[in-house]
C-alpha cells in the first residue's frame, strides 16, 4: 500500500517551472530518501506534500486522501526542518508539547505523551532547558520529538542533518533510523549528500532540475544509473 503519492505534480513560481510532472509512490512504512543537487526541487516536494505550497498540476495522496485541498493541520504529516526552527521561550518540554496544546489535547495526556516520547530520544533530563542550552545534536531530537509527537502517518525531513559536524551526523543518522524503524513510520527524508542517500533509503528518488531521474533501491541507482546524469551524481565509477 502506498502512504504518499505524487500523480504528475507540476509547480511553478511565477514563470520557472520547479516541478516537472512528478509522479512519485512512497509505501507504507518505507524510508525513502530524496537527493540531489541544490536547486533541484527537493524542498518544494515535502512543503507541497505538508500543503506549505500549492501544486500547479497534478494530485497529491496521503493514504487513500486526495490532500490538495486541505491545509497543513490537516493532513497527517509533520516536518522536520534544517534549521530545527524550535520556540526560543518554551522550555524543551512545551516545545515538544506544543502540538498536543494546540490540538486541545487534556494536560494529563500531554505530559504522558511528551515524558514516552523524550524518552524514545533520550531527552527526558533535558525538558527542563531553553533550546540555547542544548547541543545541535539535541535541538535535532527536539525537533524530531515535537514532529512525532502526534503520531503522524507520514515523517518529512528537510536535510534534518545538514547543520552538524560530521561524527555526530552519523550518530544520528543511525538514531533517525532505529526510531523510523521503531514507529513503522513513512518517512520522506531530503538530502543533498549522496553518501546519507545511500546509507539511509530503502529506496532513493534521484532529483535533477524539477524531474525525478530514477527511484530505486541505493543497489540500484548505484550500479545501474537509468542516465548520465545519475551516474556522475551517485553511480559507480565508470
Ligand atoms: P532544493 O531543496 O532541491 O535545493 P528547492 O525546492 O528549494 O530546491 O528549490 C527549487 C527551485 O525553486 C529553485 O530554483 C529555487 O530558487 C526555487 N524556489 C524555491 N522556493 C521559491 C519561492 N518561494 N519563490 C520562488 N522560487 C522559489
Ligand atoms: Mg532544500
């Protein structure tokens, strides 16, 4: 079954076409990685996927949902953004709560669910802190905690990992994935990093000026490119 689908999805802005006839199919449960170069239309996908954008063109499933029509609170989906965007007031704790408040969720229940989910992320000595007393590392699992908080039915991820030093990049790859694993949650994760893509999809989506080049498994897109581009950008040497 798939969770998110893409049928000839066409943007614009202004006169640039940045998405061309995206035809995309992500399944239940799958981790799937977008990559390619800057510019190349990766985060235009997960905000129109998050209703953030408008589409041109084209039809935009979330389970068996025709979304296009419906605003960001209402599609089951949360994002997660490079730049963590995190309330510098809130405590971690009410960061992470914040979309159990605003979806008048009872106070009892909030607290239960923001103690289960810093637990998963080994936050919970830390509910107490501002994010400026936290470490890159723990501003991220902030942001993934106040993303998975609601239980969405799809993760979106835009380059979650492009802000930190190299070790603990690959710290928390492994960590994005053992949770992914953990909450069985569809999960569309960008990045411009060829060596994230092939770590961590189960599938990849190779992006080039608005197209989709070639989705497959990173064994495929590795050894058998569908075109030049692909190949120089992720294939084997030649
Ligand atoms: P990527 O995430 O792959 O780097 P983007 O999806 O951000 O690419 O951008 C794709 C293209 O759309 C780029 O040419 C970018 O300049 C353009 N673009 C993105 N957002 C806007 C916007 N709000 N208004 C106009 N052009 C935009
Ligand atoms: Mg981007």
């Amino acid at each position: 079954m798939s969770s998110v689908r893409l049928q000839g999805v066409t943007k614009h802005y202004g006169t640039q076409q940045v998405l061309a006839d995206v035809r995309l199919d992500v399944q239940d449960g799958e981790f799937m990685v977008l990559v390619g170069p800057s510019g190349s239309g990766k985060s235009t996908i997960l905000r129109c996927i998050a209703g953030l954008e408008d589409v041109t063109q084209g039809d935009i499933f979330i389970g068996s949902t025709r979304v296009n029509d419906l605003p960001p609170h209402k599609r089951d989906v949360a994002m997660v953004f490079q730049s963590y965007a995190l309330y510098p007031n809130l405590s971690v704790f009410e960061n992470i709560a914040f979309p159990l408040r605003a979806a008048r969720v009872p106070k009892q229940d909030v607290a239960r669910r923001v103690r289960e989910v810093a637990a998963r992320l080994g936050l919970e000595p830390l509910l107490a802190r501002k994010p400026r007393a936290l470490s890159g590392g723990q501003r991220q699992r902030v942001a993934i905690a106040r993303a998975i908080i609601r239980n969405p039915q799809v993760f979106l991820m835009d380059e979650p990992l492009s802000n930190l030093d190299a070790k603990l990049r690959g710290q928390m790859r492994a960590e994005i994935l053992r949770l992914q694993r953990q909450l069985g949650v569809t999960t569309v994760f960008v990045t411009h990093d060829q060596v994230e893509a092939m770590t961590m999809g189960d599938r990849i989506t190779v992006m080039d000026d608005g197209r989709i080049q070639q989705v497959g498994t990173p064994h495929e897109v590795y050894h058998r490119p569908a075109n030049t581009f692909v190949a120089g950008f992720l294939g084997a040497p030649a």
